[in-house]
C-alpha cells in the first residue's frame, strides 16, 4: 500500500490505493500551522477563543485583516484557523448562506443548518481535480431562536461539520483537546463565564510550551453567544479577558509549583 502522495497527490480527486486524498490531508498540515481555535459549549452559551500568532513584529495584530472571529448573523460568530484568504472565503460563504435563509424563510439560520451548509461547501472542493481544498478549518458558534438552545460546530478540511462539548484545533490541537477533556464538559457543563477563563488558560499553556513563541506577545482573540450578551455574537468585554488572562496565569503558575515540590518529594 501507498503510504506517501508521490503520484497520488496531484489531484483532490484521486485516492491513494490505501484509500487517502492526500490534498486533503495537507490543507489539514496548512491548518495546523495556524494559531489555536478552542471552542466550548456552556451551560448558558458558547464562547469562541483564538491565539493569533504574530508573524512580524511590525504587524498590528488588532486591525480588520488580521481578525480570526467574524459576525455571521446577530446570532452567530465563526473563529477561523489555518491559511487566512481561505478562512475569509469560508467566512463570506457563511454571511451569504445566513442571509439567503433570511430571505427565504423569514428567520434566522439555525446553527446546525449553517454548519452542514458551509461543510457541503467545503466538501465540493475536494471533488473536482480543478479546484482545492480550503487550508483553513473553522468553528461555529450559534443560538438556535426556535429550539431555544446553543450550537458549537467544526468543519473541518474535507468538509465533515460535528456537533462538539468542546473542541480545538490549528496550532498544538492535542494538547487542547486534552486539556478540555479534563473538564467533563459533556457532564457538567460550566458556565459561559467559566469558559472564557478555560479558554484563556488552555491557550496561555500552549503559547508558554512552544519554543518559537519566546518574546512573542500572547494575541487573543474570544467572543461569546450567550444569555450575557443577549443571545447575540459579541466579542468579550475586555476587562472580563483581561481577569480571565490573570487567573490563567496564577492557575498555570501553581500547577507548575505543585509539580516542582511532587518532583523534590
């Protein structure tokens, strides 16, 4: 069996005799060396959390083009990852599907219809030997207005979109899943505050553990669609960030001070 592309990866089209789309497994690569997505459904919501990794010391890291969560609808927020025009295509599909829902059904677009849509989209990509696959993955954050309810959505490279308690991805993705599944999310739902500082904290870790990150500020980027802010995607409040950084930093610090005196014991 084939376990490299050579001759199998010049198309999206083709399958390796293994049964592989090598294509779709290097926009899968493209996403990973973007910055981390973390996504948590709460009890009350959702929050959305993105490191932005600072590729020039020059860059603005807060102007409009550098932004990874965009306003789908009042209701729904996406935080992208990977190669950025790719996420702004995906971004813009998405505006496009809510308001044609809107326009046609008088309503807006319930988040697990969003999802499937924009992974449909996504998949067609991976089907024509004269298009590619999307570099970029994103995760969707919704309030369903007739169930009453929260959507948190992944779609992924080849155009799968799940439903999730919790989920990661870009940049260091295991570890971020690991450290989500420590919070039982799927028994014990936390709060959407509770959340924001979850997020601050997993994504303060990954920044200190890569190497490359030395010197770099920690750029983040979280938003929420929760009863706080009205059942409306909006970016969390600044000074709730900013807490929720300075409890991340003192939880990281005692875990690291428990984990030198169990080394000196």
């Amino acid at each position: 069996m084939a376990s490299s592309g050579s001759g199998y990866d010049l198309s999206a089209s083709t399958f390796s005799p293994d049964g592989r789309i090598f294509q779709v497994e290097y926009a899968s690569k493209a996403v990973e060396n973007g910055g981390t997505v973390v996504g948590i459904k709460a009890s009350d919501g959702v929050v959305l959390g993105v490191s932005k990794p600072v590729l020039h010391k020059m860059i603005v890291a807060s102007t409009g083009s550098y932004k990874r969560i965009h306003n789908i609808d009042v209701h729904a927020g996406i935080a992208s990852t990977g190669f950025l025009p790719d996420a702004r295509v995906l971004v813009g599909r998405a505006v496009d599907e809510a308001v044609d829902w809107q326009q046609n059904f008088g309503s807006k677009i319930p988040p697990h219809i969003l999802a499937d849509r924009l992974g449909h989209y996504v998949h067609y990509f991976t089907l024509h030997g004269a298009l590619r696959p999307f570099g970029a993955a994103c995760v969707l954050g919704a309030y369903d207005q007739e169930e009453k309810k929260y959507g948190l959505y992944m779609v992924e490279t080849n155009g799968a979109a799940y439903s999730y308690y919790g989920v990661a991805t870009g940049k260091g993705k295991q570890a971020a899943k690991t450290e989500l599944e420590k919070l039982d999310l799927h028994r014990e739902p936390c709060t959407s505050a509770e959340a924001v500082k979850h997020i601050a904290k997993i994504l303060t870790m990954l920044h200190n553990e890569n190497k490359d990150n030395e010197g770099k500020p920690l750029e983040l980027e979280i938003s929420w669609v929760c009863e706080e802010s009205g059942h409306k995607h909006a970016g969390v409040p600044k000074e709730t960030i900013k807490a929720a950084m300075t409890w991340a930093k003192e939880q990281l610090e005692d875990e690291d001070d428990d984990g030198d005196e169990m080394e000196e014991g």
